[in-house]
C-alpha cells in the first residue's frame, strides 16, 4: 500500500480500514512521542505490543518490511491520545491541490473574489 502524506481535507478511515496507517498518522505518532520524552520501547510497554512489532510500524529509516497495517493502531490511538489515522478526501488529489488551497486560505476576501473571476475566465465558464 501507498502512504498518503496529503495533509487535508480529511476523513477517518472507515471501520473496515480502521487498523490502515497513513505516513502522516505515524509523524503524529512520532511527535508524541518526542513531546512525552517516550522511546518506541516505551510505546511497546505501554501499548502491550511487542517491541519489533512496533519498531516496523515505526521504523527510523523506510524499510522493506515496515508495516502499513496493524490491530495495534487502536491501542497506540488510545494510549498517545492521537486522532486515528485520516485518508483524504475526494477533494485532496495532489500536491498542486494543497499548495493551492493554503495560499488561498490567507487571502483576504476581495482578493478571493478576483480570483474566483480569473478560475472562471480561465476556464472559459466551465463548470465540475
């Protein structure tokens, strides 16, 4: 599987995917660990989840045999007290998409406006 590292709009995974990790979920849990002063032997004794199990959901460097997928991601969730992992949504496709919505994010509103006019005359009155 393919980590997504799209940041948002997001959604939880559903029940049926809820043990899926996503790159993004394991830099969260990665910064809670730092912010706590945890090693990842300290997350395997508090998650009662043995140490190489969780040394491949977590691996330093990418690894061949890293885990995507794992009934310990409840747990973790729980003991961390992190969101569970997030996929994008159907309106998160690429790089482009992100770095276009944060720009937009800081405009001020006639500026938003004049570019709605210009994406409109760009496309020509084309709508999705």
């Amino acid at each position: 599987m393919q980590a997504s590292e799209e940041m948002s709009p997001k959604r939880p995974l559903s029940d049926a995917n809820q043990k899926q990790m996503t790159r993004a979920w394991k830099d969260v849990v990665r910064a809670e660990l730092v912010h706590r002063g945890w090693s990842l032997e300290r997350l395997a004794k508090e998650t009662r989840v043995s140490r190489s199990l969780i040394y491949r959901m977590f691996p330093a460097r990418p690894r061949a045999d890293e885990i995507w997928h794992s009934s310990a991601v409840g747990t973790v969730c729980e003991v961390l007290g992190v969101p569970p992992p997030m996929q994008p949504t159907e309106l998160q496709r690429s790089d482009e998409d992100l770095r276009l919505t944060d720009l937009i994010r800081v405009l001020p509103d006639d500026a938003k406006l004049t570019l709605i006019r210009f994406i409109e005359a760009l496309l020509g009155g084309k709508r999705r």
